[in-house]
C-alpha cells in the first residue's frame, strides 16, 4: 500500500528497533578481516517494518514504513580499530530516476528534520514522498556470476570463489499514483550484494516496463549522506585534520573510509556533495561548523537509454568498500581484497612475450626458447603483420598450425588487435567503415569507430571465427571503446548521442564477456575489468621505455612501486623493450641480450619479482647459454613463489636510486602452499655502493603472530621471534647493484 504525503512516522522506537537488529547482525569484529578470512557470512533479515543486510563487519539497515529507505549503515570494526561505527547522518532517497523529463525519488523516505549535522535519534520522525516510486516487495537470492571462470587458471589462485559467496537482496518499486499514465506500468529494482568475509556492498538499479516506451534521461543509483571521516571534510568552520593552525595545508585531509567507484570504464562517477546548502534548524539557521558529506553515485551523461518491453535498462554497479583506518597502505589492502573477489580473473598470471618475427622460422624459435626458459604465452605483437581482422582461410590456416604447435610445447598464444579508437575516418588504424564511424556532435565523421554501430558485429563475427578456426587463447585489444560520443541517428544499438555512451560501453563489456565465455585472456589498456578484462597497463608513460636502459629501469620501478597501491600485481604490465621501441635506440635496446645481461636480469628480477607481467617485445629471449640461464632462474624463482608474488604487497621503500629499496607480497591464509609460504620480499640496491644496514620486514599482513621462519637469498630458513611491531629486523649485507629475496614462512607451531 502506498503511504500517503501527510502520514508520518514519529520513530520514538526508532533507537530500540534499529538496536535490536544491529544488535542481531553488528557487533564489534573481534578479527582483522584482511589478515583471517571466511568468519562471516553475508545474510537479509527481515521483520516486516525493516530489512537489514549484514555480514558482521558491514550492516544496511532499511526501513519500509512509512517508505523505503536507509535508517542505518555500520561498519562493525574490531574493537582496536574503533568497534561498531554509524556511517549515517541522514536521510535522502535510495536513488532517483529522470523518465521522460519527469523526476521521481525511489523509495521515498524523508525525513522531516532539516537540520542535517548529525541524525538525532531521539527526535527521528519519518515520513513518506507521495510523488516516489513506493516499495512493493523484496527477494533474496545468491550473488550470480556474469561470465564464466574457472578459479586456478593460468596460476590464479584454486582456492577462490566465482561467483563470490554472499547474498543478493532486490527491492522492487512500483510507479507512484502521480505518475503519468506512460509511467504506471514501470518497475524500478535496486540491487543490494554484500560479500561474505568483506567489508563490501555492491548496489545498483534495474528500469523495465510492460508498457510504452520510456527513456531514462538521468539516474543516481547511490545517494548517501554520511558522517565525515567515512566521507571528505567538505567543513564550514572547522578545520579538516592535519590542516595548519589557519586552515591550510598541501592536503585537505585524510581520504574518506568509505571509498566508493563505480565498475564501469566511462562516463560514471561517485563523487562527494555537501548537505550544507540543505541543512538548517527551525529557525533557519545553518550549520557552521558541520562536516555534512553526501555520496552521489550516478552517470556523467545519459544514460539516455530507451526502456521498452523488450529491453531492460541495467545500470553500473556502485562498489562501496568501507575501510577502518585511513592509513594509505591498509586501504589499498582492502581495494586489493575487493578486486579479487568480484573480478578473480585479474589474478590469472601467465608470463608473456611479445613476438616480433613470426615468420615460421621466427615463430618456432621464440616457442622453443620459450619452452626451453618456462614461458607461457607468445602473442603476436604490434608491428608484427598479425592480422585478426580476416577471414582468409590460407592465413587461418597458418596461424592454427603456429597454433598447435606451440600448444604441444604447453605454450598458449594470443594477438594484438586495434578494436575501436583510431579506426574512424582518418584513423591511424585504418577506418572500419564511414557508415560504422562515430559522429561527432556537429555531424562530422570521427576518428574513431562507434562500438555501437554495425561494427561490433562485423568485428564480432571475425574475432569469434578467428577463435574458433585457430584455436588462439588471448587477445590484446588496443584502443578498446574508450567513452566518446557519438551522434548517429542510425547505428545499430544505439538511437542518438545522448545513450551512445551508455550502448558503447555495454556493449565492449559484451565483447569481453564473451572473451571469458570463450576462456580467453584479455589485455585491454583500459579499466574493464568487471567485465571480464584482464590487465591494463600500469600507470606509465610510452615514453619512458625510449629512455637508456638503467633510466628506464628505474622510474619504471618508481611507478611500479606507486601503481601497487591502485593494482593487484596481475592486473598490470610493464614493458621491456628487447628491440627498439618508439625510436629509444641502443641506449634503449636490450638486445644484444649478452652485452646487456646485468640490465635484462634486473628487468626480470624486479618485475617477475613484483608479480607484474612485462611485455617483453622482441624476437628472442636470450641469445647465449648465459642470458639463457639468467632468465630461466628468475621464471624457476616465479614459479616457485607464484601464488605469493601475485599477491598484493605490503610497501616497504620507495625507490629513490640513492638507497635500498623494496616492497613484500602477502599471503596470510598460505594460498598455493598448504598455508606455509605467507611472504616474499624483494630488496634492491641500486647504488654503486656496499650498503651494512637493518631492514624491518612488517609482517602483521602474513598473519603471523608470535615468530616467523626467514629465508635469504635462497638460504636456510632461520626462526626469527616477532618483535612489538609484529616484524622482525635483518641484517642485510648488500653489495652494489644487487638483488635480494627475503621469503617468509609459517612456523609448524602457528598453524
């Protein structure tokens, strides 16, 4: 029953009900979630006036009377880090929709309250907006995975799960009576997940209709008004922590415990407003001094999408991670743990080389050195003549005998392929066609391909019989649809400019969904990863690899050592060019392999050792038995370690080439080795100089707690007690120009 505009809800029993169910699903943790995992379990409980969602370390709790909408959001931290904690401040809609000019709230809950600065529980009256989208029902069901994938592939860990364990909670709204009549038969749902053992609610929105068509100009699928320190310091009056006495500073203050983003490439955004404009008391008054920010999770465009019977809009999805420290390093922690669990395909790990010959007698010798050495992949490089774009049954033919060969050495192979950017009128790619270009806003063609257009399934049909003919395993697609517009009025999947960004994108997350249908790996220089992308490129630029070799080694260990925080080690790469690479020359060049050999092996060393795939573009990989044996011991050291170094890492040092530098991988819960191997260091010197000094290992993250068992280079593990800060310290002898691995393993006595 729709509850009518006058019909408010004073909750004077508001404080005691959202108690008694906090009290059933929130308490303090009494474990750290990032170091003991599979404790919780994700849960929808219900009495009739409310619906809570809860795993024991984050809790939403809905109310349905006299609307639907948020009266709670908790984050159940352990007691050391601040125990049970209230994220909510206020009320504002679940979300709200733009159907054909006409705005509605969905769920419908005010409060009545203007006064925003903090949520008085015990003056919480409620009401209902009789012009919102009312709710009607809910159901509960188990988290689906949107494309297959089979856990342990290609080195990734066997113990995930896919699709991740947790639970499902959909809430369906119905028009209110306001509505117009095109609007009565719509049905808005919102999507609740929340994970099991994680800190993590994933949320978004779904339109459909039984009626006419409807357009959906605009919607925000999140809107949340928090307390600060879970949100930004957007003050009046006060100062933001660590600010200056006056109010300023290089920082504006800690990042938010609530991080939120979006899973889609472009043209989305969650970005933080502040409730200060809308918040005042009775006598009008605003609050100076109140710290009042206020999620809003929605589309930079659009979406424009034209909702029929036939056609359901889907929207992005909202990930919300709430941490419990601001510290940076524990963050990126949990944003590692995040990505692990909705897109595990990330931490498939197969080491690649970037053939440049792939004539047949260049192809077989990159394939046996291959084998010979423990790669594991071969993709037909840029430049390389590799042609995905045909049908040519003699050159498919070629490429599946290339194929199989270097499958009865255990070696799979991929090829690169511009799909999108740059293949429009006057693209350096090669114009797909101008009835398939995209249209700029004044109706020029673009030089860029519209992945809305007749092209997806021109490109479509030639990749999936090149696939299927061939046998290839991956593919490279440079210049994926990377979130231009596009104005044709008669393109395929889309209708005009204003759902060309929303179809584009839907459609390239289409594209490689069915990659992962097909089991394919997926190199795409840009952040499809929810969609079944693999890797993207670390945060470099082009450029740095024309520099002199030992330059390049270090800034791309710099920013290697910076893009951890953003990157799983397996869902980037890095680049090492064999052969010339954007005119960088032999000062560039690592070829010859033998004049270069201490470069090459420090190439190896600290990207194999970070768990960072290189794409080592060239023809060979070593050409004598010296530079073969420096490669095959530093892939032997991968594998040996593999279900370590892919893990995410703890930062020790920055490099900065006057010191000693490094970074340690994780692995609490022992993954890939029965629960023994939780560590791998890598320590550099990259100075001229012998350096005597104590390293501190931080080994809170191995989950260790009373001793660790350390190994040096290889050496005899030694039992070392963990001092107060829960590591130890090593005496490190280390010469100029060197290389270290420190590996950490779980004593008998701790498991």
């Amino acid at each position: 029953k729709h509850v009518p505009s006058d019909q408010t809800m004073k909750l004077v029993t508001c404080v005691a009900m959202v108690a008694a169910l906090t009290a059933l699903a929130c308490a303090d943790a009494d474990f750290d979630w990032l170091v003991t995992a599979g404790l919780t379990h994700a849960s929808v409980q219900s009495n009739g006036a409310t619906i809570t969602i809860g795993n024991g370390l984050l809790t939403r709790v809905f109310t349905t009377k006299p609307a639907f909408g948020t009266i709670d959001y908790v984050l159940n931290a352990s007691t050391p880090r601040g125990g049970e904690q209230s994220m909510f401040r206020s009320v504002h809609p679940e979300a709200t929709v733009i159907l054909d000019g006409i705005q509605y709230a969905i769920g419908g809950l005010q409060q009545t309250s203007t006064f925003l600065a903090f949520c008085d529980r015990s003056n919480f009256t409620l009401s209902a907006d009789p012009n919102a989208f009312y709710y009607l029902n809910s159901s509960v069901s188990a988290p689906v995975a949107p494309f297959p994938w089979t856990p342990g592939s290609r080195g990734s860990p066997k113990e995930l799960s896919w699709p991740p364990k947790g639970v499902h909670l959909a809430v369906a709204f119905a028009a209110p009576p306001s509505a117009i009549p095109a609007h009565k038969p719509v049905i808005v749902t919102l999507h609740y997940e929340l994970y099991d053992g994680i800190p993590l609610l994933s949320k978004w929105m779904t339109i459909a209709t039984s009626g006419s068509p409807v357009v959906v100009q605009a919607c925000a699928v999140e809107l949340f008004g928090a307390n600060a320190y879970f949100g930004p310091y957007l003050s009046h009056g006060s100062f933001a922590p660590g600010s200056a006495y006056n109010g300023a500073a290089s920082s504006a203050g800690p990042a938010p415990l609530l991080f939120a983003m979006t899973d889609q490439a472009h043209a989305t955004q969650c970005y933080w407003m502040d409730d200060y404009p809308n918040s005042h008391d009775p006598a009008g008054l605003q609050d100076q001094g109140a710290v009042e920010p206020y999620l809003n999770c929605s589309y930079e465009l659009g979406p424009g999408v034209h909702v029929t019977p036939a056609e359901t809009f889907v929207s992005f999805r909202v990930l919300e991670l709430v941490n419990d420290s601001p510290d940076l390093g524990r963050q990126s922690l949990a944003r590692h743990r995040a990505t692990q669990l909705l897109a595990p395909h990330t931490t498939e790990n197969p080491i690649f080389f970037h053939a440049t010959d792939v004539s047949e007698a260049g192809f077989k010798t990159a394939i046996d050195q291959m084998a010979t050495v423990g790669f594991e992949m071969l993709i037909y490089s840029f430049g390389s003549g590799f042609n995905l774009e045909t049908a040519n049954p003699i050159y498919l033919n070629k490429i599946k005998n290339q194929v199989e060969y270097a499958r009865s050495k255990g070696i799979e192979v991929g090829g690169y392929d511009l799909i999108c950017l740059d293949r429009g009128h006057g693209g350096y790619g090669g114009n797909v066609g101008d009835q398939w270009d995209a249209v700029t806003d004044d109706g020029q063609l673009g030089a860029d391909a519209c992945f809305a257009s007749g092209w997806y399934d021109k490109l479509y049909g030639l990749v999936t019989n090149f696939i299927n003919v061939t046998g290839l395993a991956m593919l490279e697609t440079d210049g994926p649809y990377g979130g231009g517009t596009c104005s044709s009025k008669n393109h395929t999947y889309h209708v005009a400019l204003e759902d060309s960004v929303y179809q584009q994108t839907r459609k390239q997350g289409e594209f490689f969904a069915t990659m992962r249908q097909y089991g394919m790996y997926v190199n795409q220089p840009d952040n499809y990863f929810y969609q079944g992308g693999s890797k993207t490129a670390m945060g470099y630029d082009e450029s740095q690899y024309s520099l002199p070799r030992w330059n390049d080694l270090s800034i791309s260990r710099m920013g290697m050592y910076d893009d951890l925080y953003t990157h799983l080690p397996t869902q980037g790469w890095m680049f090492v060019p064999i052969v010339d690479y954007h005119g960088g020359g032999p000062d560039a060049a690592f070829e010859p392999l033998s004049q270069h050999l201490d470069a090459y092996e420090w190439a190896l060393a600290q990207y194999l050792g970070a768990g960072v795939a290189a794409c080592y573009r060239g023809n060979i990989l070593y050409d004598t038995d010296s530079t073969r044996a420096v490669v095959a011991k530093w892939v032997s050291f991968y594998k040996a370690h593999r279900q370590t170094l892919i893990m995410p890492v703890v930062h020790m040092r920055r490099p900065t080439m006057q010191s000693w530098d490094g970074w340690m991988h994780v692995n609490p819960q022992g993954l890939g080795s029965g629960g023994v191997e939780v560590g791998v260091a890598m320590l550099f010197n990259p100075t001229n100089e012998q350096l005597a000094t104590n390293i501190h290992l931080p080994l809170y993250y191995t989950g260790l707690t009373d001793s660790a068992l350390i190994s040096i280079d290889s050496g005899n593990f030694t039992s070392m007690k963990l001092d107060r800060s829960q590591g130890v310290t090593l005496a490190m002898d280390m010469p100029p120009m060197s290389i270290h691995t420190v590996v950490v393993r779980r004593p008998p006595t701790e498991k």
